[in-house]
C-alpha cells in the first residue's frame, strides 16, 4: 500500500480506467442488506469498473459501525479485481479518521473525502480540514470537490491542497468540464484530475489526458456484464481509433438522456436534491440490489416510478446492454 511519500506517483500509475461506488441496499424493514451488498459490488465489477468503493450519500442514513461493515463486505467481496476507494468523511473530524484507519486496515488502497459542510465555511478551513486529516492518516486520498459542501473549491485552494503529500487525485465535481481543464493547466501535471461525468468522458480523455472516471453511477447503470460501451469506446480512443470510440459512445445517447434527466436535481441551485430513489429503481430494473430509500428520504411515487420505466425502456436498455436476449 502506498503512503504519503509515494502516493502522487502511485495515483498517475494506478488511477486509471472506471471508478464506481454502488449504492447499500436496505431491506424492505430498512436493515442494511448485507448480500444486497455483495451482489451490487459483484454486478459493478463485472460491468467494467477498475475501482469500487463506497459511503458518499448512503452515508447519512448508516451508522459509523455500519459503514465499516459494509467498507468489510465490498473488500471482501472485491479480492484483488479492483481497487477499493472508500468515502470516508463525516462531520466530526474523529470519526473521518477513525472511517479512514478502517478502510487503511482492511487494504483500501485509497479514501475520498469531501469537506462537510460546517467546515466549508470558508477557503482556509476547507484546505485545513484536508491538511489535518492527511496528517493523521497515511494513505492516498482523493479529494472530492462537491457544491453538496455547501462551498466549492478555488483553484488556488485546489492547488494548495494538492500540494499536500496524500493528496493524490481531484474529483471535481464542478458541472463545468472548463473549470477542470483549468485545473489541469494549473497544477496537472502534480496529480491526478477527474472530471466525473460520462457525457464529456471522451473529449476529457482524447484532448486533455483524463486517466480516470472517478465515482459515476454511470459506469453500472449504463454497462452490465455482458456489454460494456464505455469501457469499449475508452480503449479504441487509447488505441486512436477516435471514429470507432465515437460512433460507441454515441450509441449510449438515449440511454445518457435518461441518466441525465434524473440528475438535472443534483445541479438546480434553487431545489438541490439527490436522484437516489430512481437510481436505486434503476438498479432494481437491471438486477441489482437498490432497496427502498433510508427514512427520512422520500421513495419514488408509482407515478414517477411507471414514467420512468417508460422513458428507460424507450431508450432501448435491454438492447444495448443484453443484445443476447434479442
């Protein structure tokens, strides 16, 4: 396992490919669903993603004893097929720490935190709240750059935190890929950038060097493991082969519509909200294990449930991802 020391040039050697964190499923009596875990990590792997980790927005509805048991079940279940990237965070500090010693333990290979939100008050706090975790965990970390902070990151305070030795990988989850190329102009060449959504994945990769699609559910949702698109159009771009990448990817388009329309909440500044209730019916839909939503989050009405189907099966899902059934 790499440490402080070597994690930058770990990161530009192994941070490569799809990253995927599936959601942790429930029970119907909102138990967490242990073999629902190992099937989802199981059907994540077997679509093509070379990371799987796990505890961004499941997080808040899991105890910190649950969180490390399900951190036990994706490494377990992973072996050495993928890496293991574990959101860590939480809003006391101790308890980051403690998270991110576990995933240490168990041989995740890297974390990823995210500043909470009564530490992104300001730009400062922001940078120091990664200074005093590095310090006492060592490990790579990959920090997530999210407006679900409450502040996003300049890229002055990027490139600070960048230059802290475990700091090893930006996700930057800032819905302009602009702000990312200018990160990569910036302070590029010191680490490793993602810009993580699929729909500008190959412009990203062909002419501007991204090595890694860092946390999409796009990577489950719109592979399966009998026909992964994205995974085939990023290795004919990597082999120049820029027409046969493209006409790919642009075979995924209904199905990109859909995984955008139900996101469009996650960006409305006005109504921000998490799609989680109609990406864990997705995921019901393909045979994997989504579950009812943790209370107090609200479940998709039937209503919303029936349109969505609708607009799925109009996209033509089964055909592109289980051509054998036809």
């Amino acid at each position: 396992m790499a440490g402080r020391r070597e994690a930058k040039e770990w990161a530009k050697e192994n941070l490569t490919g799809l990253f995927s964190s599936p959601s942790a499923p429930f029970t119907p009596d909102f138990a967490l669903d242990e073999a629902g875990v190992v099937r989802n990590v199981e059907r994540v792997v077997a679509a093509g993603a070379s990371g799987v980790g796990f505890g961004f927005l499941d997080a808040w509805g899991l105890t910190i004893a649950q969180r490390k048991h399900v951190m036990d079940l994706i490494a377990e279940t992973t072996g050495d097929r993928a890496m293991c990237t574990f959101y860590t965070a939480d809003h006391s500090v101790a308890e980051t720490i403690d998270l991110s010693l576990h995933a240490r333990a168990i041989g995740a290979q890297a974390i990823i935190l995210w500043v909470p939100y009564e530490w992104a008050s300001s730009q400062n706090l922001m940078h120091d709240y990664f200074d005093y975790v590095a310090q006492k965990v060592d490990m790579p970390i990959i920090a997530f750059n999210t407006p679900h902070s409450g502040m996003t990151m300049t890229h002055e305070t990027m490139a600070r935190i960048a230059k802290i030795p475990n700091v090893c990988g930006f996700k930057n989850a800032i819905k302009d890929p602009q702000h990312t190329i200018q990160a990569m102009e910036m302070f590029g060449d010191e680490i490793v950038l993602s810009y993580p959504f699929e729909e500008q994945l190959l412009e990203m990769t062909v002419q501007h060097g991204q090595q890694v699609l860092m946390g999409s559910t796009s990577v489950y949702l719109m592979q399966s493991p009998e026909r992964q698109p994205i995974v085939d159009y990023l290795r004919l771009a990597q082999r120049g082969d820029i027409t046969g990448a493209t006409h790919i990817r642009d075979e995924l388009a209904p199905l990109r519509e859909v995984w955008a329309s139900i996101y469009a909440v996650l960006w409305d500044e006005k109504k921000a909200a998490h799609p989680m209730g109609l990406i864990k019916y997705w995921m019901d839909i393909l045979g994997m294990a989504g579950g009812p939503m943790g209370p107090p989050m609200q479940q998709p009405d039937e209503a919303t449930k029936a349109s969505f189907r609708e607009r799925l099966d109009a996209a033509g899902w089964e055909q592109l991802l289980f051509p054998s059934r036809f």
